[in-house]
C-alpha cells in the first residue's frame, strides 16, 4: 500500500514465495524492522529507488534494500566525522585492531563462505569484493607468481561483453528485464568504460576467490586471515 501498488498487481502465493526465498537467500542481514523502515523512507522520497512500474518484485526490494543500506552507511560516516571534528580520537591499540580484524574477518569473509555451501557468490558477501580480495592477498592466499592475470582478465572481458551484448538485444517482458537490459547498454558505451572496468575487475577477483576457496580448506583459509 505504502508503494502505491494496485491491489490487483500484489504478489499471487506462488510470487510471495519466491519474494520471501529471495529476501532469505540475500537480505537476511537486515531485521525485519529494517524493512519497514526502508519501504517507508523510500514511500516518502528520503531515498532514491526506481518506480517499481507496478510490480512488487525482487529487484525492486533490493533496490529498495540497497538504497536504505547507503543511506545509512552515510549517516554513520557523517555522524563519525562530526564526532572526530569534535575531539581528538585515540587510535586503536593493537590488541583493539587484532580483535576488529577478527571480527570482520569471521562476519564478513568466513560466515559468508561457509553459508555459500561451495556456490560463492559477488551477493554472498557483506563487503565488496575489493575489500575481500585485498585481504585474501594480505594473508598470502593469492599465489601472484602461479595465477594468471592476464588470461583471467581476457577470458571474462569477452564473456561479459557477449552477455551484455545478448541483453542489450533481448527483448524485455518484465519491468526488471528492461532495467537489466537498460544497464546492460550503458556499459557498453565507451563514455562508461571505466565502469565496465571495476564490474570486470570484480567478476576476475570472485573467480579468484572461488578458485582459492575451492583449492583450500577453509579452517586453513581462516588461520591464514587471522594471523
């Protein structure tokens, strides 16, 4: 209601399951009341979401989610900026960085492993895939000298650019088919090179990551990341 659905367009009890399996799968860091909050910020325009064209989808609510999430990551950043203009914070002990290290270490790289269940996903993590990559590489896991760069690089570039092409010409039938297929076309322009560059870089890293993750046990993994 809050969305300006029309009742006729609401989700059908088939469509409510795959919602609900969905928001399980990739949005169960969020509570329940988190959601409430969301779809209503994004109800009253604090947040800035696409019009979901009368359909309670998937994509809609992870825009949704997405939208909320950085609005709030912002409000901490700049509320931790007011605080440190403030007065003079006191840099971490390195007992205090070991323990923070740990615990990102556990929630955002280990957890999301093991919950994968061999099927690492760029969506399993709470982080970029950046932030996973520099760390797996900081614990010696990436073997430079053995791993093929370049091969990995040119292998996927033209993989993701047949499958951006082959969107950009599918015809869409669903409102998030043609925002796929809108995307898919703005990649693709020369003017957003850089952007087809950092979506590329993050594609090589995961399958870095999966290779790494599938040559190793993850009690080693997680030994090696702790140290």
């Amino acid at each position: 209601m809050l969305q300006g659905i029309n009742k006729n367009n609401r989700p059908d009890e088939l469509e409510t399951k795959v919602l609900i399996d969905f928001i399980k799968k990739n949005l169960g860091k969020f509570a329940p009341e988190e959601f409430a909050t969301a779809f209503e910020l994004a109800a009253s325009k604090q947040i800035n979401v696409d019009w979901h064209y009368q359909t309670f989808s998937c994509s809609y609510i992870g825009q949704v989610m997405k939208a909320y999430e950085d609005q709030y990551r912002t409000k901490v950043v700049d509320h931790m900026n007011r605080l440190q203009s403030k007065q003079q914070v006191q840099p971490p002990s390195p007992s205090e960085r070991k323990k923070i290290k740990a615990a990102f270490v556990q929630t955002c790289i280990i957890k999301p492993i093991k919950q994968s269940k061999g099927k690492i996903l760029a969506s399993s993590f709470p982080c970029s895939l950046k932030k996973v990559f520099q760390y797996f590489a900081e614990a010696g896991l990436i073997d430079f000298d053995k791993l093929n760069k370049e091969e990995i690089k040119q292998r996927n570039e033209k993989k993701l650019r047949q499958d951006l092409e082959q969107m950009s010409q599918h015809k869409s039938t669903s409102p998030q088919e043609y925002q796929e297929k809108k995307r898919a076309i703005e990649l693709l322009k020369p003017e957003n090179a850089k952007e087809f560059e950092k979506k590329l870089q993050d594609i090589c890293r995961l399958e870095t990551i999966q290779l790494i993750c599938t040559g190793n046990e993850i009690e080693v993994i997680e030994q090696k990341l702790l140290k």
